[in-house]
C-alpha cells in the first residue's frame, strides 16, 4: 500500500550510494517501516532510505520519521538509530533503533518538510 506512493526513480546517486529521502503523508509508523524495507529491498544494500510523513495530515502537531540503511551504508560508519534521532531533534522529538532500521516522532508538523530537507543534505555530505 505504502510502496506504491513512493518509487524507487527517486532514489539519487551519492557517489557509489543510493539515496532516497520522501515525505508520505497518511500513514502510520509500521506503514512507513514497511515502505522504507520495501524500498531498501529493491533497490540493494548501498541504499539509504528515509521517510517522514503525518499520520494524520490534518494533525500538524505528530510526525512519523523512519530510515532504513542497508549493509553499505552502515559499513561506511551511518547508523539508522543515531541518524534518526538528530533528524526528529528539527521536528521537535527524538527516537532511534537499530543500525539498519530506526523510528522517530516529532510535534512540529510545519518543520517536516525541513527535515526531509536536512536528512537528504546530511547523508549527501556523509556518503558522497
């Protein structure tokens, strides 16, 4: 359900990496986990992938983060717990996880956009 609103054609090349940063709105935290899994499935372990949406987009005040990184990306030092968590920090929250799957909230639904932002330019900066 949430894969296909997503598409692997806007994952970018950063360096030998894949990136793919998007906003999916209307979807809760298993939701999007499910969705970065999938596209972290297709698209190979030197992929990173990070999601962020409102479950409720007429809740502005709770953001849903998830970012899924596969064996490359963790191998060259990136950990999806740690990453996550500055992320949520613009959002106005925090979370974690593991290496390769982490999930975070936040209350600040204005600010997602900017972190979407923030993630893409962090982990351009970090894999390229």
């Amino acid at each position: 359900m949430a894969k296909s609103a997503v598409s692997t054609t806007q994952a970018i090349a950063v360096g030998e990496y894949q990136l793919l940063v998007a906003r999916l709105d209307g979807v809760g935290g298993d939701g999007l986990q499910g969705a970065a899994l999938g596209l972290l499935d297709q698209l190979g372990d030197s992929t990173a992938v990070v999601l962020g949406g409102l479950p409720d987009p007429s809740d502005q005040g709770k953001v849903i983060l998830v970012a899924a990184f596969g064996k490359a990306v963790i191998a060259q030092g990136q950990q999806a717990g740690k990453f996550i968590g500055s992320i949520a920090k613009l959002c106005g929250g925090g979370g974690g996880g593991r290496p390769n799957l982490a999930q975070a909230g936040g209350l600040d639904g204005a600010a997602l956009d900017a972190a979407l932002e923030g993630a893409s330019a962090d982990l351009n900066q970090k894999l390229g």
